[in-house]
C-alpha cells in the first residue's frame, strides 16, 4: 500500500518525502500540503517544486478562515517572527504556534489517506520540535494519541508514520542528504522571504544544521550571517 505526506516545502517534510518514495516508490507516493493562512505562502510554489522533483502526486488543500483570530506569528495579521535561535525564546510555548494545526492537517490528510487507500500518513515533526513544550502537536505524547486515532479512525487501515520524530535538525539534514533529497528546492523562513531572512528561529535552526553536517546551505540568505 502507499503512503500520503503532509508536505509544506520545507527542510523536514521534504526529508519525509524523501523516505516515503524511497520505501513506497514515486507512483504510490502522493503529498498533500495546506493554505491556511500563513505568512509563508510562498512555501506551496516550493512544495509543489519538490513534488515535481520526486514526481509524485501533489494537492494543495485549503483550510478557510479556522485560524482567524489566532496570535501566532506564522498567520498573516499576526505578530511578528522573532529574531532570535529557538533556544533564546522563553520556555513553554512558541510565538509560531498555530492552535492544533497538526491536529487539523492530520485529520485531513488521514482522510485523503483512506480515499485513496494509502496505508502510511508520513508526518515530520522532530525531536527539536517537541523540546520545551514549544509545540504540543509535534511531543511524542501527541504524535502517540494522533496515531491511534488515525488507526482506529481509518477503520486499522493507515498508521501515522513520523520517521523524524527522534532525530535533531542534524539528523534530520543528514538522512536526506543521504537521499538526495532536493533541499535546494526548499523553504524554511517562516517571514517567506527570497533570499530567505537569516535571523528567525527557523532560518538559523536549519542554517546550523547544515554546518553541523559540514556543508553549507544551498539556499540564499540575506543578510548573510
């Protein structure tokens, strides 16, 4: 059976992608991504590129107006992003936070999943994600009750798959190097700049990825820090 990925176009989705197609193949592949409001928009042209590179099957699915109101800092109208590493924001919840998003995505694609008789729902939280508590909806805790409910959900026919799930953003750069994964076609800032910002959390957690894998990012930054 083949296997469904939730895909935003950037570093870690496209990581799963990688590890879906290599384990399912191109054709049972297929990649679902959503326009729910963000900053980054932009990152569904890079979604659908990487799509493209592995020639699997691709769909863009909207979610109308559910997160009007929220203060996230990923949301057109909100806050602004930070400009600081992950590991200088306060303790607890991440100012990107969009309320049970994964949750939401899940359910969707779990549904998109069963039509079409996929037995995988790839998923790429890490375990960086998950540190603190900055976002709920990647912990073990909840990739664990998403999973069952899934499961059972599907009537036992698709298992959540989140290969990432204790790997750091090391890890994560290293698998899909390692997969030839086309991080040239990817987006991670969450302001959707090109070049992207450099300074929000996202920027430098995958910048310093890249260096810790000894090489450098394939995308621009500017400015370059």
């Amino acid at each position: 059976m083949g296997a469904v990925v939730l895909l935003s176009g950037g570093l870690d989705s496209t990581t799963c992608l990688a590890m879906a197609v290599d384990t399912h193949g191109a054709a049972e592949t297929h990649a679902v991504s959503f326009d729910y409001g963000q900053k980054h928009r932009a990152e569904l042209d890079h979604a659908a590129a990487v799509a493209d590179y592995f020639s699997v099957g691709h769909q863009v699915i909207p979610v109308p107006s559910v997160f009007s109101g929220a203060h996230s800092t990923l949301l057109v109208g909100g806050p602004d992003n930070p400009q600081i590493a992950y590991e200088d924001l306060p303790e607890g919840q991440s100012p990107a936070y969009v309320p049970f998003r994964n949750a939401i995505f899940l359910s969707l694609a779990g549904a998109v999943a069963l039509i079409r008789e996929a037995g995988s729902l790839y998923f790429g939280a890490h375990s960086e994600d998950a540190e603190r508590w900055a976002y709920p909806d990647c912990t073990p805790e909840f990739i664990g009750a998403m999973a069952n409910a899934v499961f059972v959900g599907t009537y036992f026919k698709v298992r959540l798959i989140s290969p990432l799930q204790w790997m750091t953003k090391r890890e994560v750069v290293r698998q899909g190097l390692e997969l030839k994964a086309p991080y040239h076609l990817t987006m991670s800032c969450y302001d959707g700049r090109e070049p992207a910002c450099g300074i929000c959390p996202t920027c430098r957690s995958r910048r310093e990825a890249f260096r810790a894998n000894g090489i450098e990012d394939p995308i621009g930054y500017e400015p370059d820090l």
